[in-house]
C-alpha cells in the first residue's frame, strides 16, 4: 500500500518536465505535497507548465536546464539545494525517442542521442551524488525505457542510451545502499505522450500518432510514485504484460524471440512501404 505523506515537503527536480511523462510526474508528486522544480530547456515551455499547476502554489517551481550541457546541469542541481536546503530525490526524465533502420542513421543520430539520453543521466547523477552523500540521504530516478531491458529491433540508437542508464543505476543502486542513497530505473513501455512523433532531434514531425496500446502519462506517473516510494529498482511501467516480457526475454522464452522477430519482419516492411511503425 502506498504510504500517501512519502512526498510531502520532500524536495525534487524534474528533467523533461513541459512534456509527457516528466509533466505527469510533476504534476504527482505536486498532488503529494512535494515542491517540485520542473526543468526543462525552454524557458517559455516550461514556464507555461509550471503555470499549469499553478493551483500548487510556490511548490512548483521552474527550471531552467538544457541536459546536453553539462553546466546547466550541475548549476540547476547546485541552485536548488541552495534554494531549498537539501534535493531529496532527482528525477533525470528529459530524453528523445529513436525509431530508425540502422542503416539511415548518420553518427550525428549517435550523437545527438547519446548526448540527450545518455551524457544527461551521467550529468545529473554526476552532480547529485556528492550533494546527497553529504547529505547522507537521497534518491536519483533514471528513466530508462523497455527498450533499455529488452531491445526492440530498429531501436539500436536509443536502446544503446537505454541499456546505458539502466546499468548504470543498478550499479549505483547496489554502490551506495549502504550509504542511505536509493536509485531506481524507469522502464515504460508505451506511453501515450508527444514522443512518438518527434525525431532523434526533438524536433515533432507532422500530426501527433500514439500506439492504440499506449498507457496513459498519468496513470504512469501515479504508479511510478508509488514504486519510487517504496524504493523500488527496476519499475516496469505498466507492469503487466512488460514485466512477463522482459523476464520472458531474459529467460530466452522461444514466444519472445518469435515477438521480436517478428516486430523486426513488421518494421522493415512498414519502413520500406512508407507504413507506420513506431
Ligand atoms: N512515452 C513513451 O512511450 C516512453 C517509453 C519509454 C521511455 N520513455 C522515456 O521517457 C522520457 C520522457 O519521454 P516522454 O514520453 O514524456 O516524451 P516527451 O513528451 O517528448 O518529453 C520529453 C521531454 O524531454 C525534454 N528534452 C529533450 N531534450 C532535452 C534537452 N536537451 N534538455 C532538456 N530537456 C530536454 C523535452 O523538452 P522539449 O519540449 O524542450 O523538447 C520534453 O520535456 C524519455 O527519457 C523517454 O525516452 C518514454
């Protein structure tokens, strides 16, 4: 059972928090009683999100962050625990998406993804970890992606940055329990936000589509509260049917070798009919 008082006054920062996933999980941890610092890399989008939870009053708070710069990042960390004392949890969220044929993309693709994805989670726990070792508490959340425990074929770019977060906090996780710091990965699967229509860059292309499976950002951020509550490490999101699939996969289950296969014989057909594929 969730224990409802966890967040309250408990101060955290949001990455990638104008949009999607990062938005519904501010918009949480703000309904907890958290103060939350939702950052993000344009001023005026996340000015206007945090105007959107305005009904919270001065708990939420923005932030100005681009996660590719590495000052940025270590900056807004520094000036939040100034502000408010202390940074109970760090919610590195921002990230692109990433369906593409290996074969189309260029190395400026590897950058940029590795750059946003990848380069971001380091900055953040980076930064973090000597604040909350000091501190002698704290808890950094990743997000990570289903594609970052098991790899979805034509996602090699982002399940490389995927995969990369995912060891990396697990190995924090089990680095520095004794120390009283906690880290936990997020893993969702499809989740119904802008994502699936902007490219590596971030930029959106055309109208936004979203999986018919697509689970919605809210429900998401209400579960992914309640597992970081309880100090959960790998947070599968939703956890049924993924969790099936990821310990199917690992266990080398001939049904999900057939399912990837056959999502790999899909993709390249959508890819070269002009079809859709996500
Ligand atoms: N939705 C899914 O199905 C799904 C599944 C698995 C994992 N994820 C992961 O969940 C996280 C959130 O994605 P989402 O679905 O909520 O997508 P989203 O709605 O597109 O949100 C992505 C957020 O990241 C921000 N961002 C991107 N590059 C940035 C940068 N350089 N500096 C600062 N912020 C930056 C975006 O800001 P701008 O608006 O300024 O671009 C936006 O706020 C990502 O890490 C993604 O990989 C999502």
């Amino acid at each position: 059972m969730a224990d409802l008082n966890y967040y309250k006054d408990k101060v955290c920062i949001v990455t990638g928090a104008n949009s999607g996933i990062g938005y519904a999980i501010s918009e949480e941890l703000a309904k907890r009683g958290a103060i939350v610092y939702m950052a993000g890399r344009s001023p005026e989008k996340i000015a206007k999100a945090a105007g959107e939870l305005s009904a919270y009053g001065d708990r939420v708070r923005p932030l100005i962050m681009d996660v590719t710069k590495e000052e940025d990042v270590r900056k807004g960390i520094e000036g939040v625990v100034a502000e408010a004392s202390r940074l109970d949890i760090l919610f590195n969220n921002a990230g692109v998406g990433g369906t593409i044929p290996f074969e189309m993309a260029t190395l400026e693709d590897w950058k940029t993804i590795i750059d946003t994805n990848l380069w971001s989670v380091i900055y953040g726990v980076h930064a973090a970890v000597p604040i909350m070792l000091e501190q002698g508490f704290g808890h950094i959340v990743n997000t990570s992606s289903i594609a970052g425990i098991v790899p979805p074929p034509f996602q090699a770019l982002y399940s490389l940055t995927k995969y990369g977060v995912t060891g990396l906090t697990e190995c924090l996780k089990y680095e520095y329990a004794e120390k009283g710091l906690h880290f936990s990965t997020i893993c969702p699967a499809n989740i119904a936000t802008p994502i699936f229509n902007k490219g590596i860059d971030g930029q959106a292309r055309g109208d936004l589509r979203i999986p018919d499976d697509a689970y919605p950002a809210d429900k998401a951020a209400s579960l992914i509260a309640d597992r970081v509550a309880e100090h959960k490490g790998i947070i599968v999101v939703p956890e049924e049917p993924y969790t099936d699939l990821w310990k199917g996969y690992i266990l080398d289950r001939p049904e999900i070798e057939e399912w990837l296969q056959k999502m790999a014989h899909d993709r390249r057909v959508a890819f070269e009919t002009g079809g859709t594929y996500f």
